[in-house]
C-alpha cells in the first residue's frame, strides 16, 4: 500500500541543497509530521530559514555515538530520508583516470557516501520497526550504479555509491524477515543544481538540470510510492528502477 501520511519524519543532511529542498516540501505536505532536521556545519545552519514545525539539531553522520544518541530520542519514525553527500571538496574533485586516484578522498567519500546509512539504520532500527509504514531512504546516484556505468571515471564517488547501494540492498533483505512493515530505498535525484554539482554542470542541458525544487517535489512522488513490497531498489526520479 503507498505510504502517504508519515507523522514522525527525520530527514538527515537537510542543510543541503536538496535537503533543504526536501525538508521545505515535506513541512508543507505535512503539516502536522513532527518534522527533525539535521545538519552538520554552523555556516550552513546560519542559512536556513526556521520553521514552526522543523525541529533542527546538529549531527556529525560520520560519528556512530552522536547517531545512536540522537536516534535514542525517537520512539518511532515513519520516515528516515538521507539527503548528505560528498562529490568533491576543496582540494579534490572527482578522478578522470586512475592516475587521480587519493587514497585520502577516497575513504573521505566512503565516511560521507557510505557509513551514514549503516549507521542510521542500526541506531534507528527500533523506531523504524515500530512505523505501521516505515521508509528508509538514503539518497545515492545513478553514477553508483554498475550496470549502468557507461562512462568510467568518478572512482571514488561512484565505488562509494555503489557500497551504499549495496549496503540499501543488503538491509532491504534483513528487514523484509524482521521489519515486515518498513520499505527500504536508494533514491536518484538527477542531476540538480547545488553546490555538489556546481563544477559538473557545464555538459548538462538546460531540460536536464533540475532546481532543487523539482527535484525534491519528483523525489517526494517517489517516496509516497514506497510501500514495504517494494522495498530493495535503487529509483531514479522518475520513479523508474536503475539496474544496480
Ligand atoms: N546534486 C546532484 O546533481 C546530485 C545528483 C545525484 C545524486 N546526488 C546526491 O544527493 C545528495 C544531496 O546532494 P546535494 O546536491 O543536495 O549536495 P549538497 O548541497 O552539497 O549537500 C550535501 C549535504 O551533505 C551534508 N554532509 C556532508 N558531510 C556530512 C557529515 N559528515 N555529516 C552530516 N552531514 C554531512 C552537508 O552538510 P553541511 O552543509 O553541514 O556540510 C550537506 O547538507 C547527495 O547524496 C548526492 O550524492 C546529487
């Protein structure tokens, strides 16, 4: 059955782009959710603008202890959406060949890409069980799909997107036995207009970079379509599955 009315949603990395995005869309859907929003950085929190219903606390996603303790505050969530990510920082961008390859960056982009969503959803994993209809969603990208790499490059990102892939997959199959009611999901934004793809965004036609608006409003029609007999999927956008 679709999900369509969560009272208790946590959405992770909301100080972003696309979370924010996310997170404004869901406060107007949702009026009467209990609303947690987290962020990482100070500078980003001086950003956002506060919400009556947008409960906002600060979170590290790479530290086990700050994410078990935050997630001992909630007694059940309906809906867990991780919208962090890491693409390229200051000194490194993503490896055009192999000659690029940083060992650094590259677990850097395991800490960020990868470990949240092992870490939500173990320290989440009593709330989300105790949702009639639970959805875990973490965002990934097309580009952590094997199947579908045509193009190479972009090693670390894509090697640590295709883990979390692995990783929605893997957690997908343990909860279909113990979390019978909660659906599991990696989620494709498409290529949207944010400080992750600033730098990228020189090829992309105009139709095919998305504000972060849309794609917040197509990811939202994603997730209301969730439901725990369609979990284990990686969803593009357009709420068409990608081959892993
Ligand atoms: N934009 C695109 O075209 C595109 C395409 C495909 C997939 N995606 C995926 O969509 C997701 C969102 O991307 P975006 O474009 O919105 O990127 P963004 O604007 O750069 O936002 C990234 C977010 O990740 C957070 N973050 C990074 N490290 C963190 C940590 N250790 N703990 C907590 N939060 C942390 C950042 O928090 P601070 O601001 O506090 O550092 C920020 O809120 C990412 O997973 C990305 O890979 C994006």
């Amino acid at each position: 059955m679709p999900n369509h009315q969560p009272e208790t949603i946590v959405i992770t990395g909301a100080s972003g782009g696309i979370g924010q995005a996310l997170l404004n869309l869901l406060a107007e859907h949702y009026p009467n959710a209990q609303i947690t929003a987290t962020y990482r950085s100070t500078a980003s929190l001086a950003q956002q603008q506060t919400n009556g219903t947008i409960r906002w606390q600060v979170l590290d996603l790479t530290d086990a202890q700050a994410v078990d303790q935050f997630a001992r505050g909630f007694k059940r969530v309906d809906w867990l959406i991780n919208c962090a990510g890491l693409l390229h920082q200051d000194d490194h961008g993503p490896e055009k060949s192999i000659r690029q390859f940083d060992s650094d960056f590259f677990l850097h982009n395991i800490q960020i890409n990868t470990l949240p969503t092992l870490l939500l959803s173990q320290a989440f994993s009593g709330a989300l069980k105790n949702s009639p209809q639970g959805v875990f969603a973490s965002l990934s990208a097309r580009v952590g799909s094997i199947g579908d790499n045509r193009l190479g490059g972009w090693y670390s990102y894509r090697i640590s997107k295709a883990a979390l892939n692995m990783a929605i997959k893997t957690l997908a199959i343990e909860w279909q036995r113990s979390h019978k009611n909660v659906c599991v999901a990696a989620l494709h934004p498409g290529t949207t207009d944010t400080e992750l793809s600033k730098p990228f965004q020189r090829n992309v036609p105009v139709d095919k970079l998305f504000t972060p608006q849309q794609s917040a409003g197509y990811l939202l029609q994603v997730i209301q379509g969730l439901s725990a007999e369609n979990s284990g999927h990686l969803w593009a956008w357009d709420g068409h599955t990608i081959p892993w």
